[in-house]
C-alpha cells in the first residue's frame, strides 16, 4: 500500500484510500455517509497504524467501504471524517477482507526524491509519503 501527499493529512488520507482498494475498487464505493474517527498516538508511525485500524475495525463491525476522507492532524493525533456505504456484495466484489495493520518492521526514513518522510507498516504495507 502507498500513499502521497503534502502535507501529512493528505498522505493519511491516501494510505486510507489505499486500503479501499485492497478490498474493492474504490470507484464503486458512494461517499453517502460520514462516520468519525479520532486517533491519538505518541508518532506518526503509530498514528498511521491506528488510523488504518480503525477504519479496518469499522469495515468489519459497521460493515462499511470508504471513499472519500478528510483527515485534520492535531497536537497528539488526528481527527478525521471517511464517506463511503455499507458494503453490497453484488456491487463492490471485495477481494479479501483486511484483518488489520501490524507495526513489525515499522520505520520512518525519507522518501526517495527526498519530498518527505515514507512510513511502512508491515503486512499490508502502507508507505506514505509527505512534504514537511
């Protein structure tokens, strides 16, 4: 999984749409209804790790695909909005079903074209990328 972005909140929103399309294409998923997350984590690494948690948790026991996101980092975390629907078999033919982010392997080191930090969570292996 890869996501880009300047600043860090559009990077943490592409990770999140990155994992939508893990599961299905993210085309398909109507942004028709908003759930709230808030995330508080001592790093970035681990606030990434959480963010896709709870959206992975809110997949699985609210049945819901996202779309859109909206992510607004704060002093110890981040507060965030995610559009999507609940889930329709017939329409969205999701792959697999994402269990959750491991932090093995988490690292932090920069980006190859230097634009910022890249970030990996291993097993699904998010890597954002942010300017600043």
């Amino acid at each position: 999984m890869r996501g880009f972005g300047a600043p860090r909140e559009e990077a943490f929103e592409q990770a999140a749409l990155t994992l939508t399309a893990v599961v299905t294409d993210p085309a398909l998923v109507r942004p028709i209804a908003r759930n709230e997350f808030a995330c508080d984590a001592p790093d970035d690494e681990l606030l990434l790790a959480d963010w896709l948690n709870a959206l992975i948790y809110s997949m699985g026991t609210d049945f819901m695909l996202y779309s859109r996101f909206e992510v607004i980092m704060t002093a110890t975390g981040l507060q965030a909005g995610a559009w999507g629907e609940k889930l329709d078999i017939a329409r969205h033919h999701p792959a697999v079903e994402v269990k959750g982010v491991t932090i093995t392997e988490l690292a932090v080191r920069p980006a190859a074209d230097h634009a910022g930090l890249a970030r990996k969570v291993a097993r699904l292996e998010p890597l954002v990328c942010v300017k600043g």
